[in-house]
C-alpha cells in the first residue's frame, strides 16, 4: 500500500494493511480500520484511527489511538499520550500525560506524568506521578 505525504504528514488510506514493519519519518495519520502486522515507528505524532491495529510495537512523539483499536505490542511516546473509547493496548510507556477513556484495556501504563482514567478502564497497573480518576 502506498502512503500519501503532504508536508511532514503522512496519510495512510483507510482499510489500508501493510505486512510488514513501518518507518515513518514525520507524522502519521491511520484513518478507520488501517492494519500494520508487524511493527510500526513514527519519528512524529501518531494518529491510528478507530478499529485500527498494530500487532507489533508502537513507537512515536506523542499518540492519539482511536476507539476499539488495537495495539498488541507496546506503545511507546515521547510525550502524551490520548486512548479513546474501548481501545486495547498492551502497554503504554510515555513521556508525559496518559488519558484513558471509558472502556480502555490496558496492561499497563508507565509514565513521569499524569494519568488520567475516565469512566471504567481495566489495567494490571497504572504508575505516574499523579493518578486521577473522573467518573464517566
């Protein structure tokens, strides 16, 4: 599949797959239902739409993960980090704020910063320098 860039953004098309791992130097942005089978690093923000996957590692600048997406490696950020509704992530490992959303299936989250869990979130732990939960 080809990838479309546009200044230091990079556009994946939706329902799009890629077999094997990916380099992105830049910004990514993975529309609806985008699948990487392996590993996937983005030099910049990561932008993986709804229902999309990973089913490697995850490395970025900062991320934004999409509802009911699915990431079953490790996802790690340089900076924040924004889960939306229902997403399943192995891990998180990330250089400042993690959100969590309502749903959100995490193993576990590490970070300097702080983590902010709304609603119903399931994780083995959450470790940060501050943890806050706000009912959803």
């Amino acid at each position: 599949m080809k990838i479309l860039a546009h200044g230091e953004t990079c556009y994946a098309p939706r329902g799009a797959y890629f077999d094997g791992s990916v380099r992105i130097e830049g910004n990514l942005v993975a529309p609806f239902g985008t699948h990487f089978w392996r590993h996937l690093s983005v030099s910049g923000d990561l932008e993986l739409g709804p229902t999309s996957s990973v089913a490697g590692n995850v490395s970025c600048r900062n991320a934004l993960i999409g509802g009911r997406a699915i990431v079953k490696g490790d996802l790690t950020a340089e900076g924040a980090v924004f889960t939306c509704d229902r997403a399943v992530i192995r891990a998180i490992r990330a250089g400042s704020d993690v959100v969590l959303r309502p749903g959100v299936i995490v193993g576990e989250v590490v970070t300097p910063g702080t983590i902010t869990g709304i609603g119903k979130v399931l994780s083995d732990r959450l470790e940060g320098w501050k943890v806050v939960v706000v009912p959803g």
